[in-house]
C-alpha cells in the first residue's frame, strides 16, 4: 500500500519539474514586453503628428471656402440688387409701351383674327398655286405676339386686293404639277379665277396639304373644250367651270364608277348579274327563234296548197292531207289538237326558267341585304360608330345587292311577258288555222267527192 502511494506521488510531480525546467527566463520576458511598448510609444507619436498636420490643411481649407463663399454671396447680392432694377425698369417700359400704344393694341387682336379667318378662307384655293408664298405671311401675321408694323399692315392689305383682282382674271403661269403617275414636273397653268385650273387639256385639283396642283383621275365632262379656251384667240370660248372653287371636282374623284358600285355587291352581286345575263341572253335567244318560226308560219299561212314541214303550220295542217273525207272530220280533229299539242312544248320551252331567274333576283338581292347588314354590324361591334367609313362596305353591299336584284328582275320579267306572248300568238294561230280548216270542209267549201 505504502509502495502506491510513492508510486502516484511520483506521477504527480514528474510533470511539474518538467514545466519548471521549460518556464521561461523571468528577464528575456522583461526585454521583451519593453521594447514592445517603446515600438507602441513611438507609433502613437508618428499618428499624433500626422494628424496634427492634417489638421493645419483642414483649417487652410475652410477659410478658402469661406472666402469663396463670402464672394458668392456678394455676386448674388448685386445680382439680386441687379434682377430687382431691371424689373422695375420693364414694368416701367411695358406701361409706358400701354401709354404709347393706346388703340394699338386693339387694332392688334383685330389684325390676328382677321389674318386668321382670312388663311381659313384661302387654304382650299387654287390661287394658292400661284401666289404661293401668301399662306406663309398669313401665318406669321396671326401668330405674331408683337404689334405689327406698319409694312406688314399694307402687305396684308396687298394681298387681300391680290385676291380680289386674280378671283376675277384668267391668268398663265408656271406652276409644278403631279401627274397621274405621281411625277412632278413644271407646266403651264392656265386659271380661271379661284373656280378651275387647267394643264395639258386636263383639269387639275388643289391639295391643301402638299401645296400641289393635282392631275384629276377622274376628269369632269367639257374636257373636249379645253384645247379651244386655252388657245390663243380674239372672241369669247366655252368653258365648263366648277363654281364650288374645287369642290364638285374633288367630290368627283371619290365618287365611284359604275363598275366599282358592282364590285361593292360582291360575291352575291356577281352571282345576280350572272344570272340576269344568262336569263336576258335566253330570252332574247328565244326571240329570235320564235320570230323566224313566225316568218315562216307567215309565208306558209299565204300558201297553204304547199304545206312545208319547217314551220309548225305546215307540220299540223299536213296532218289532215290535201284531200280529207267527210266522214273522217271527227277524227282529223282530234289528228290536228295532237298535233299542236306536240308543238306547244317547243314553243313554249324556256319560259319557266325566264320566270324563275326573274323570281329569284330579288331575292338574291335581299340574301345580299342582309349579308351587308350582317358586317356593317359586325363593324360596329368591333369598332363602335365612331367612324363611319368602317360601315360603309356593309352598307354598300346591302345596297348594290338590292338594286341588281331589281334590275336584273325587271328586265326578266318584261322579257318573260314578250316571248310568252309571241309563243301563245303562234299556238293560237295554228288553233285558228286548224279551226278554220275543219269548218271550210265542213262546209263543204274545197272539199272533194269520193
């Protein structure tokens, strides 16, 4: 037991004379924590005499800017003082400008507005092609914040006399024109007054908005009369002019043409003209037929010894023979009504189809009223009535549709009636003629004995 107890002591202080024997010197420990707090020392003073010299240049810098501050500030001041004189000298002026002007001003906004209306009146006009530049001085003069001087006043009232006296001339002068083509090129312009302009036997339109005169698409009639007015000459010519200054012949170009009304009708307009042609075709076809079979129902009817088998006439009357009996009358009655029966279908062929395509226009034309409306009002369901462009088409084909309906109709039925009346004259001729024929032998008038 005693042995244990030495052996755990010595355990215990085997570790203790091992850190006393690695321990350090107690004077390097010392040194050592001197000449660390001398490096200390020494940092700490360079620090303190860095900052001190930033210091000094942070001084000399705030009393540089407040001596530019204190500069600026005076600027501001005189310019202060300044803005303040210069202000109550340009109230001074504008109300001494009042005192001097007087009426002046009034006579200003009067000017304005009259330049105004006056540039109002004079943008559509033809004359502008000739006095170009006015429209610009109207301009300048209505938008003008300053009383206008006493040349601008005379200007403004030389034009208006200009005005007046070209309104009332026949006048010749160079002036760019656009072609049909779009090309521009430099002509002469023949005008009368601000009503027409003419150029290369053509009347030309103004365009308000390229300053151009225009070669009209579509030209108005008297266009033949041109080349005789603008000719040289002593005595009066003809001449057809537009007294809307423009207008009718502006209108003229969007009005459409014949066939660009049909063309707004449609695929159902198309349908209706066909069928119109097809039916007044028809008919007149079967017009011309039923007039050679009345030719040469006519000459067998003036020479009924020689009956002839290219007519009707001939084909029912050679039924009975040149030399009927008596007593075979009952039934050569019945041989003649056979044979007109066999006749009538040839005479009457076609008219049932004559009838019906001139029943079934008009209601083409409705089927194309109501498709019409159905898009107009699908355009107003898209884009509202704000434009009424965006209907027009819809519209336009209800309409056209309608009136090719009606007119392929009306001239169906006219003809249906002509050629059932000449059909029903030619079978009631051979009924008259057969008729005829059986009373005569009856009454024994040519009739030969057995």
């Amino acid at each position: 037991m005693k042995a244990l107890w030495i052996g755990c002591l010595l355990l215990v202080l085997l570790p203790l004379s091992q850190a006393q024997a690695q321990a350090p010197n107690k004077q390097d420990l010392l040194r050592s924590i001197r000449d660390t707090r001398g490096a200390e020392e020494a940092q700490m003073h360079a620090r303190e005499q860095a900052f001190l010299r930033e210091k000094d240049q942070q001084q000399q810098r705030m009393a540089t800017k407040v001596g530019q501050r204190d500069e600026l500030q005076s600027a501001a001041d005189a310019l202060d003082a300044q803005f303040q004189q210069q202000s109550e000298a340009l109230a001074a002026a504008r109300a001494a400008l009042a005192e001097r002007s007087g009426d002046l001003g009034e006579l200003f906004g009067v000017v304005r507005q009259s330049a105004g209306d006056t540039r109002s009146q004079w943008q559509d006009s033809l004359l502008n092609s000739r006095f170009p530049e006015r429209l610009q001085e109207l301009d300048t003069l209505a938008q003008s914040q300053e009383i206008p001087r006493v040349e601008q006043l005379e200007q403004f009232w030389y034009r208006l006399q200009q005005d007046m006296t070209a309104s009332g001339e026949v006048s010749r002068y160079d002036a760019p024109v656009v072609d049909r083509h779009g090309e521009t090129a430099l002509q002469p312009v023949v005008s009368v007054g601000p009503f027409v302009a003419l150029s290369e036997q053509q009347y030309l339109s103004y365009q308000r908005d390229s300053q151009q005169l225009l070669a009209a698409a579509r030209q108005p009639a008297g266009t033949g009369l041109i080349a005789d007015f603008v000719a040289p000459r002593e005595g009066m010519a003809d001449l057809w002019i537009d007294p809307a200054r423009g207008n009718v012949i502006e209108q003229l170009q969007r009005t459409p043409k014949l066939l660009e009304r049909v063309m707004q009708g449609g695929i159902v307009g198309y349908v209706i003209i066909a069928l119109g042609a097809f039916g007044i075709l028809l008919a007149l076809a079967r017009l011309i037929w039923l007039q050679g079979v009345q030719r040469r129902v006519d000459r067998q009817a003036a020479d009924l010894d020689k009956l002839q088998a290219d007519n009707p006439l001939g084909r029912v009357l050679s039924v009975i023979g040149s030399q009927p009996r008596l007593e075979e009358l009952d039934t050569l009655e019945l041989k003649l009504d056979e044979a007109i029966l066999k006749e009538t279908p040839a005479l009457e062929r076609w008219q049932g189809l004559i009838k019906l395509l001139a029943a079934v226009a008009p209601l083409l034309g409705l089927l194309g009223t109501v498709t019409g409306m159905i898009a107009t009002f699908q355009a107003i369901t898209l884009f509202g009535t704000g434009d009424p462009k965006l209907m027009a088409g819809g519209i336009s084909q209800a309409l056209v549709t309608t009136v090719l309906g009606l007119i392929a109709a009306i001239p169906l039925l006219f003809m249906h009636s002509l050629v059932a009346a000449r059909s029903k004259a030619l079978i009631q001729l051979l009924e008259q003629q057969s008729a005829g024929l059986i009373a005569l032998h009856l009454g024994g008038g040519d009739t030969p004995r057995d």
